[in-house]
C-alpha cells in the first residue's frame, strides 16, 4: 500500500516536471520567435536606413552639382560682364552695333519726306526709299513724337542691331533721337503686294513660293533659337514679308517681338509668355493667345501657318483655314490652289498645304515642332522645287520638224505659220497641198528661211 502510494506520489510528480517542462519549451519557443522577428525587423530597417543614406547621398550630390552649375554660369556671366565693359571703356561708351545717321542727312536723302518716295505705310511708320552713303535704302519713320522712346522702335533697334540671319531684314542703321531706322532696301516689296500682284507685278511661280516657305521657317526657327533669350516675332504675315530683286525673302518688323525670359530650371517660361493687351494682327493671331493671353513659340507657328496656306492659294488670310478644310473634305485641294503660280506638282502641293493646315491647329498643343518637323519637310519640298526650277529655266532644246520627228538641219516657215525642215516641207508639198499641223489647205506654197539650226 505504501509502495503503491510512493508510485502515485512519483508520477505526480513527473507530470508536474513534463507540464513544467513542456511550459518552459513553449516559452523558449515564443522568445526564439521573437528573436527571429526582431533580427527580420532589424534587417528591414537596416534596409531603410540605407535607402535613405542614399537618397541622401543622392540629394547631395545633385545639390552639389546644382550649386557647380550655377557657379560656373555665374563666372561666365561676370566674365562676359567684364569683356564687355572692358570694350565699352575702351570705346568711351556703350556698344553700338549699328550706324548712327544724322537728322539732316535722311531729311535730305527723302527729299524732306516726299510722298513720291514714300513705298510703304504702317500702324507704327512710314517707309521711304532714298540713298544713304551712295546705297538705295528704306528708312521708316515712327509716327509718334516721342518715337525714340517708342516700345516697338527700341524693340526693333535692340533685334535687328544684336542677331544676323540671311532671312531676317538687315538693319543698316538708325536715327535713335528721332525714331528713324535704316533697312536694306527689297526691290520687289512686301510678300503681300506680290501675291495680290498689287501694281501689275508677275505672279510668283511656284517652285518660289516652296523656297520662300522654306526660307521664312528657317528664320523663325533661328529666332526661336537665340541665346540667352528665345524671339517670338509676334506679328508675322505677308505683309512683314519682304521680297529682294531675286525674291529671295526676308522678315521685317520686329516691332512687336518678344524676347523671353529664360531660365533652364523652368521650361515652361523659356517657352511660354503672358501678354495682357492684345496686340498682332487679327487674322493671324493665335486663337489660344486670344482666348488666355499666352503666347509661344507655337503662336509664331500659327501664323506661319496662315502664310502658307496664302502662298498655296493665293487668298486673303481671313477664314481661309475653313477654304481649305472644305475643299479637303470635297476632296478637291487642288482646286483652291493659286492658277496663276503655273502648274502646281499635285501631290508635293497637298503635302504643303496640308502642312500649312496643321501648323494652324486651334490648339498650341496640336501644331507640329517648327525645327523637328516643318523645316526638314520644307527642305524637302524645297529641293524638289529647285529641280523643277532648274527645268523651268533651262534654255529650250533643238526645233523638232513635226513631220520628221527629227532636229532640223534647215529651219523655214510655211503658210501656216508653222516651222518645218525644209526639204521635208518641200518633198510634202509635192504631193499634198494640207498643213501637217492643222490638216487644213494651205493658202500658198510660200515658204520662208528662218535661221539655220545647225545638228
């Protein structure tokens, strides 16, 4: 009995140690747990940690090398600051990259304004043609009295004086106290009397018209790419077109340009302008411009647009998008084209007017890249028109007798006013006494020498 209670008693006992035992294994287990979770914890952290040293890191350097920009800028522009006063003590004054000419001297050479000089009349001057230093030159005169304190005549001094281009108009000089300023004279006037042929002038060919679009984008384009400020002209249209002896055109007027304030850290600025007055020409203004009073480089775009779709067909810029979106949806492009440009290529002329349409989209956003896009297209076109000039103005070939089918050796002239080889002539009217051009009879044999084609 004692020994069974002894047993018993024992195998308590045991439980107790196993419960014990089996407590202590569940706690150990829990605390290996949360040693492994705080290690994975750890881990994690760590992980972060280094994320963020990095961005840190990151962040510094970009600072760093902020900071390096901006100073070597800052160095550049001391320098260049420095360059420039050094030339401007060494000169006495300020730079002046244009010619000074005096008061009395343009009087003079205008002929105290006459109006037989005068070629030219705008909102903002009158334009006289006279000779200046023995050169044929334009000169405008500002209308205000207080034209040498006048926004678009300080405007035009500060472009045209600074930045050169074979397409933009050359400032020759100017008349500051009195507002004048001296262009190179354009023998065949503005864009606009040409295409309207005001005064009996020829209509322009079109393979000139494809060169004068090329030649006017390649100026906006150089406009647009000017450093340190970017120009948007602003008022661009036939009429600030103008067109020297060979027709070669060049922009005028920069009256009303804009130099935009750059700044590399905001794209939006260096592209982007607000205007609160409404300024430019109506019928080639940005309708977006219209609509918030900002402008861009894509407002130039606009109304290059509307230049081109004018040098296709010949017509007044008002509501001639709509023209020309009509006769695309009557599939009849061609039929809006200027006749009197001659016989526009069909195909190469959709290109171009279809170009003209997209440049004058509604929206800034829908236009194509002046540089990337409409003057390699322009190129092109361009190029494919200097082959049909060279065509066009190669000297005529040798005269083809119309009954041989061959050149002439001996050139005459027969009753119907044709010219034929002579012993073909002769041989025919042995036989036949018809015209081989018209089939109708000839009211003579007479046949008359023309000048001998040699083979």
């Amino acid at each position: 009995m004692a020994s069974r209670s002894l047993t018993s008693l024992f195998s308590i006992k045991v439980n107790d140690l196993n419960d014990l035992l089996l407590k202590e294994s569940i706690k150990l287990g829990q605390i290996n747990y949360e040693e492994e979770e705080a290690k994975e914890l750890a881990i994690q952290e760590e992980v972060k940690c280094e994320t963020v040293r990095q961005e840190v890191e990151y962040v510094k350097e970009y600072a760093e090398g902020e900071a390096a920009e901006r100073d070597e800028a800052a160095n550049k522009a001391l320098k260049k600051a420095k360059k420039k006063e050094k030339l401007e003590n060494a000169q006495g004054g300020p730079l002046q990259q244009y010619q000074k000419f005096e008061w009395e001297d343009i009087v003079s050479a205008t002929s105290n304004f006459s109006e037989n000089l005068k070629i030219g009349y705008g909102a903002y001057g009158t334009v006289y043609k006279c000779s200046l230093n023995h050169t044929t030159a334009a000169v405008k005169v500002l209308h205000s009295k207080e034209a040498h304190r006048n926004k678009q005549f300080q405007q035009e001094l500060e472009v045209l004086s600074t930045i050169r281009h074979p397409h933009l108009l050359i400032l020759l000089g100017a008349c500051p106290d009195h507002g004048c300023l001296v262009y190179e004279y354009m023998e065949n006037g503005s864009l606009e009397d040409v295409l309207f042929r005001r005064n009996n002038t020829p209509p322009i060919p079109w393979f000139q018209r494809y060169r004068i679009a090329w030649e006017i984008a390649s100026a906006l384009v150089f406009l647009h790419s000017t450093n340190p400020q970017p120009i948007i002209h602003y008022d661009l249209k036939p009429a600030n077109i103008l067109l020297n002896q060979n027709f070669v055109s060049k922009i005028g007027d920069v009256g009303l340009s804009k130099m935009l304030d750059f700044d590399r850290y905001s794209p939006f600025l260096s592209s982007t302008y607000i205007e609160t007055r409404l300024m430019g020409s109506l019928d080639y203004i940005d309708p977006e411009y219209q609509r918030t009073g900002l402008f861009s480089t894509k407002s130039d775009v606009y109304a290059f647009g509307k230049v081109i779709l004018q040098l296709v067909t010949g017509k007044v810029a008002r509501g001639l998008t709509c023209v020309v979106e009509t006769a695309i949806d009557e599939w009849n492009l061609a039929g809006v084209f200027d006749h009197e440009a001659g016989n526009w290529p069909v195909e190469e002329t959709i290109e171009l007017a279809m170009l003209g349409m997209r440049c004058a989209e509604m929206r800034s956003k829908h236009r194509p890249s002046l540089r990337d896009e409409v003057l390699p297209a322009l190129e092109r076109l361009k190029e494919f028109a200097d082959k049909a000039r060279d065509l066009y103005n190669a000297p005529p070939g040798p005269p083809i007798c119309p009954i041989l089918q061959n050149v002439m050796d001996y050139s005459c002239v027969a009753a119907d006013g044709y010219t034929y080889d002579r012993r073909a002539i002769e041989t025919r009217l042995e036989e036949n006494d018809d015209s081989p051009n018209t089939n109708l009879p000839l009211p003579n044999f007479a046949i008359f020498d023309n000048p001998v084609f040699a083979v």
